[in-house]
C-alpha cells in the first residue's frame, strides 16, 4: 500500500457545526448522529463495518444494509482516491431514512467541473461499472457539493425502501 | 502459496482445467492493485480458464470488480473464461450493479434466482 500516514485529526474544526446543522436540519424530526468516523486509504475495512453495524441498528433490512456499505465505501473510496486521501463520515437518521456525508478536504473541483450552486453531482464520473455509478444505483437520493473547502457528497437511504424525495400526500 | 494483502487473503492451488485462486476476507481498493498483479500471474502461464473462488469474500468493491473483469476480458481474448464460483450476497450484489454478469461466467452462490437489476429478497443465508 502507497498510502501515507496522513491521518484526520479527529478534533478538527467544524465537526461541532456540522453536528448542530445535522442537527437543525432535523426540523421536525429527530435526528440521531449515529456515526462521525475518520477514514483514510488504511481504515475503509473498519469504516464498513461501523456502517454496517449501525445501519442494522437503525434497522435497515440486510440487503438495504448492503446497498449503504457499498454506497458509503465507494464515496470514502473516491475521497482517498481522489480528493485529499482521507476523510470523514458522518451518518445519522431523520424522517425514516438514514443519511451520510462524506467530506474530504482535497482541492475542489475546477470552476467548470461545478454546476450552479456548486453541485458537481452532473459531472461526476457517473458512468457504468463506476464506484459513483453504484452509489447513484442505490442510493435513493445523492448530492456531490465541491468548493474551497473540499468535496461533500451526502446520500439518502429510506429505511423502508420508499423513496424519501417523494412528499407525502397533503 | 499464501498471500495476505491489507484483509485481503488469496491462495492459488492447480485444478483440473487450470489454475484456481481462493480469495477470503474484504477486497477494497487497498488490496485491488495486488490481486490485479496476483490474477496476472496466473494468466501468464497461457491457462484458458482461471476459476476464483470468492466464497470467502464478505466484501468486494468496484476497484476489485474491476481487477476480475480485466482479467476476464484477457482471458476471453485468447478464447478462454474467468468463473466467479460462489459470491456470497454482499459481493453478488456488486457484481449485479455493476452489470458484470455480462462480462464473467459467475456459478452458484447465495444469490438464488436473480439477477434483474431490481433490490431482491432472496432467501439468503444469515450470517455474522
């Protein structure tokens, strides 16, 4: 393995935000920060397993669970391998469903590679057989956000297999 | 032969029609440059059928997919076939996502019956 030694520090700034906007985001559900894990190219095998444990806590149906490990892998996968070569995840659930996010500090995405709004989702490699190309496949939503700071990229798995992004009839 | 690579273990033993490679453990992109170069190897020798057992694989990502596909692809050039014998349902799933099904001969496993594209629920085995 090629991997170097930089590792993330767990006490970097912003994890307190980004908990309190996972938080806040919760509205009027209750949002569970189930999961908030550092992964370089060394410890993907121990980030799926956590994901893997807390999923069926959550109880998300085993070939659900599998769907999110493959999702959540392929994401972490694509951090190290080409964003900033490690990073964090943070896995919670609201509404039903069970969100991550992925971030990694690398440098953003050309000006052209990013859409309005700094979504890079589109122009993402999304092509058949791709890891992102498998993430796309089951997760039931998927944004990929790029800027200074690094890259984003948040997916949404319903816990019963019904899509989250449908609105409830009034 | 014994090879240990990250979670990643392979072995290699001579089967009746070729050389069969054992993989156990996870597959990640930590490992896939190695079992590229392991697979390879195993091509090298001019053998036209090259079976991998995966039955001891718990995980497999696109990264690993894709070291089996090209070494299928090499082996279909010179008339031959990579089998993928016995994927349990984690790595089966990767192998239906990404369409690979098309591109390897995959043999038993789990996975009973499918293989259209839709979330199955398959009886599968329970396991830790």
């Amino acid at each position: 393995m090629k991997g170097n030694d930089r590792r993330p520090d767990p006490a970097s700034p912003g994890d307190s935000a980004v908990l309190a906007e996972a938080q806040a985001d919760a509205g009027d559900g209750q949002a569970r920060l189930a999961l908030d894990q550092a992964f370089d190219s060394g410890t993907l095998y121990a980030l799926r397993a956590a994901v893997q444990a807390h999923a069926s806590q959550a109880g998300l149906p085993e070939s659900r669970t599998d769907d999110l490990v493959i999702a959540v892998h392929e994401l972490a996968a694509n951090a190290v391998r080409h964003g900033a070569g490690a990073g964090r995840l943070r896995m919670w659930e609201r509404d039903g469903a069970v969100h991550c996010q992925v971030d990694d500090s690398g440098s953003p995405a050309s000006d052209e590679d990013v859409g309005p709004g700094g979504n890079v989702a589109d122009r993402w490699p999304f092509l058949p057989g791709h890891g992102l190309w498998l993430v796309r496949l089951v997760a039931d939503q998927i944004s990929v956000f790029s800027g200074p700071g690094g890259t984003r990229a948040a997916i949404v798995l319903s816990l019963s297999g019904n899509d989250p992004s449908v609105p409830a009839p009034d | 032969m014994l090879f240990i690579v990250s979670l990643l273990k392979a072995s290699v033993a001579a089967g009746e029609s070729g050389p069969v490679v054992m993989l156990s453990g996870e597959a990640d992109l930590a490992s896939a440059a190695e079992l590229s170069e392991l697979l390879t190897a195993q091509l090298a020798g001019g053998a036209e059928r090259l079976m991998v057992d995966v039955s001891g694989l718990r995980f497999a990502d696109s990264a690993s997919v894709r070291a089996l596909v090209l070494a299928g692809k090499t082996l279909r050039e010179r008339g031959g076939v990579l089998v993928l014998a016995r994927p349990q349902r984690a790595v089966a799933r990767v192998l239906e996502l990404m369409g690979v099904d098309q591109l390897l001969v995959v043999q038993g496993g789990p996975a009973q019956g499918s293989g259209c594209g839709a979330a199955q629920a398959g009886p599968g085995p329970s396991e830790a």
